[in-house]
C-alpha cells in the first residue's frame, strides 16, 4: 500500500524525518538528493533512529544509545551490538510529495 508521508522540501539535504503511516515508525533520510527510508526503531535498543547520526558518505544511520549502525538503503545492521535489521521501505516521489510502500496487512 502506498502512502504519502511528507514533503521532499521537509527533509534538508543530510537530513532526516521521522513520520508514522498508518502508525508504522519510518525514518526517511535525504542522502545526497536521494531518499531513502527504514523503520525508525533500533532493532537492538529500541531507540529512535531518527535521533541518531546520519553518514551521508557511508549511507547510513547510527542509533544515539549504542551505537549500532544501519544501512539506509537496506535496514542491514551494520556494526554490534545491532545483529537484527529494520525493516527497509520502497520510496517514490511525486512532485514533491514523498510515498512509501507500506506491507499490506
């Protein structure tokens, strides 16, 4: 299901925003231009993602508790003590408008 959460012009270049579409945490991240989304909560410490430190070079995200590093273009879980990943999300713009694909339940 595709389902329209922001507006590109929200998320500055390096950015990111956290939405809940149909209450489902997503942190959408600006990458050079390129947007990129991942569920918002640390599959280790449950922390906000969208808290932590984007790497623009490495494309990736690092979680404010631990430390744990995130692929944004994947959910991979890149560095310990994350070894679980989050869940990655289709990402389409429309004009400015920015649509994930959610699961469809």
């Amino acid at each position: 299901m595709r389902v329209k959460v922001c507006q590109a012009s929200e998320i500055a270049l390096g950015g990111m925003k956290s939405v809940e579409p149909n209450g489902v945490p997503i942190l959408i991240a600006n990458v050079g231009g390129r947007f990129l989304a991942i569920g918002n909560v640390c599959s280790h410490a449950r922390s906000r993602l969208s808290d932590g430190t984007l790497d623009a070079d490495e494309c990736t995200v690092e979680c404010p508790t631990h430390n744990a590093v995130f692929s944004l273009a994947s959910g991979e879980a890149l560095e310990y003590p994350a070894d679980e990943p989050v869940p990655a999300y289709a990402v389409t713009l429309v004009g400015d408008d920015i649509h994930i694909d959610l699961p469809d339940d």
